[in-house]
C-alpha cells in the first residue's frame, strides 16, 4: 500500500531541521507521530509530532536507533493520543544527509523496506543540510520523502529503489506542546549520547587515562558546542516568540477599552 500525499506539521518539520543542523559530521535520525487517513483509493499521512531520540549507531553515511528506543518512541505516541484524543502512532521517520544530496542510499532504502514490512504505509523523510548554492553561495537545505519498493523478479535478491511521495509542510497557529517539548528536550537527548560515550571511557581510565583525558575533552568541547547549536537559538526563539505575544497582548488590550468604550457611548445616547 503506498501512501498517496504526507502533510507535514510546520512545527514537526521545524523539529526535524533543528535536529539535522545540531551536526554537520554524523547522521541524526528520529521517528514521525501522526496517522494514515484513507481518502477513497489514496492514503494520506498526516505528521503532527517529530520524536527525537539517542541514536546506538552514530556514522558519517549510517545511522540506527535501538529497538528499545523504537518502543519508548510508540509509548509517547500513545501519550500523545490520551492527551490529544486522536488515535495517533507512529507512522515513519526522519533522518539527516549533512553536506550530501537529499536522495536516499542503498542503506537508507534498505532500511525503509524493513520499516515496511511492519508497514506498508510506512514513510520516510530525508534532510540534507550543510549545503551551498555554488551560484549564490547561500546555505540551503532540502527534504524529500520516500518509500522504497523491490524491483527485483520474484526469487532474486531484492532490488530497492526510491519511489517518490508528494510533501506538503502545513502552516500551523502556534507550536503544538509536543513539539515544544521535542525541542526542549534535543539538547538533553544528544547530550546523553555523549555521556554515554565518556563512560565507557570512564570504566576503561585506569587501562587508558590519557585516552580518558582526551575523550573528557571532547565531552566538554561538545556540550560548549550544543549551548550554541541547540540552546542558544532556543532561547533566542523563545524571547523572540515572547515579545511578540507582549506585542499582541497589548493591541488585543487597546481593542478592548475602544470596545468598552464604544458601547459605554451607546447606552449614554
């Protein structure tokens, strides 16, 4: 079953990017809450949360998330739904291309058909970031989405390629609480995967103590690297978000006394 159309939540597409520039040097991947709707003979998906979460393979052209990881992922999408009141639960997932092209490896499709074999409708969306316009020498940043299917003759070994599905990133009025808390929590999620690592050195200190020393400061060089990558432009979204809302609190007040106002003049007359 292919998947016709995938609306995507602006502030779940936002989620995706923030968590695809926190590195330019290894993949990130994470997994999409939304729910597949069936409109006649298409199916569409609709992306209303992004879940970020500690990847157990980091490589420069691979990444893979535990399957412990995979079932907290669905225990949050069904928290997701208690408090929503949507039957929502996981229905693909994202993962970053840093200073590559948007289209998808063998890897990458190989690992989309093992999603679809839970599920056919299953997608996936790539980010490919850290690039330049040679012409305008802007950064930009591409997403696609895909599925993969076998173009293989029964009994051969599978053949995947890309079968491309339309996206269409959806304005929303504000940034769902889930989101938010996506967001929030990113920098503790790398964050972990990095400590992770510096234990693993620090069960070996006493065999290797410079190697030790060595893998402490990166730790430290890293998490100077995520407060200006994760937490900086958090905090200068959250004080720009702030005064916007101060700003819309007062003209919403200013409405008011003239409203007051003007119907104080009517009962006068």
């Amino acid at each position: 079953m292919w998947v016709s159309q995938v609306r995507l939540a602006a502030d779940a597409y936002l989620v995706c990017v923030h968590h695809a520039l926190t590195t330019e040097k290894e993949e990130v991947m994470g997994l999409l809450v939304g729910q597949f709707n069936e409109q006649g003979s298409d199916i569409m998906c609709d992306i209303h949360s992004a879940v970020t979460l500690r990847r157990s393979d980091k490589r420069k052209d691979r990444v893979e998330i535990s399957p412990e990881m995979l079932i907290e992922a669905q225990q949050r999408a069904e928290q997701m739904s208690a408090s929503s009141g949507q039957e929502l639960h996981v229905v693909g997932w994202y993962h970053s291309h840093p200073h590559i092209t948007v289209w998808p490896s063998d890897i990458d499709l190989q690992t989309q058909a093992g999603y679809q074999q839970m599920d056919s409708r299953f997608i996936g969306l790539i980010f490919s970031v850290y690039n330049e316009d040679k012409k305008t020498k802007v950064g930009t940043h591409q997403v696609t989405c895909f599925q993969a299917t076998n173009q293989s003759p029964e009994g051969e070994s599978p053949q995947y390629v890309r079968l491309s599905v339309p996206l269409e990133i959806q304005s929303i009025p504000s940034i769902a609480i889930n989101n938010q808390q996506a967001l929030e929590n990113l920098c503790r999620t790398l964050y972990d995967e990095q400590s992770e690592v510096l234990e693993v050195s620090r069960q070996r200190a006493s065999q290797f103590p410079l190697a030790h020393l060595h893998n402490a400061a990166v730790m430290v060089r890293s998490v100077c690297g995520l407060s200006s990558l994760v937490s900086g432009p958090l905090v200068a979204t959250v004080e720009e978000r702030l005064s916007h809302l101060h700003t819309t609190t007062n003209i919403l007040k200013q409405e008011a006394q003239y409203l007051k106002a003007l119907l104080k003049e009517k009962n006068i007359t």
